[in-house]
C-alpha cells in the first residue's frame, strides 16, 4: 500500500479575473454544492469541507 501525499489550497483573490499557469488550462467559479459533486476523492471532498467551515466564520 502506498500513500501518496495530496494538497489542498484556498486563496482569496482581489478580482474574478485570474491568469492561470501554463500547467493549468481552465477554471470555474463554484458555489460550495457545485464544486463537491465534481470532487472524486474523499479527502478531496473533506479539504473543501474545511475550507468552506473556515470561510462562513
């Protein structure tokens, strides 16, 4: 069994217009419901979770 190591970031951004990196090609704006169900991952899903508890405080 191996355990590969995964991360999980949140930022807040000053404007809706972001410019992304080259490794990255697209993104979206999701409210908290949208974006768990594209999730796959459990602790995909859990870090999300946490960030939106972190956020409404």
């Amino acid at each position: 069994v191996y355990v590969i190591k995964e991360f999980s970031f949140g930022v807040k951004v000053p404007t809706k217009n972001i410019k992304l990196s080259k490794e990255h090609f697209n993104y979206k704006w999701l409210c908290f419901e949208e974006a768990v169900t594209l999730l796959k991952w459990d602790s995909n899903k859990t870090a999300l979770w946490e960030l939106n508890k972190r956020l409404l405080k």
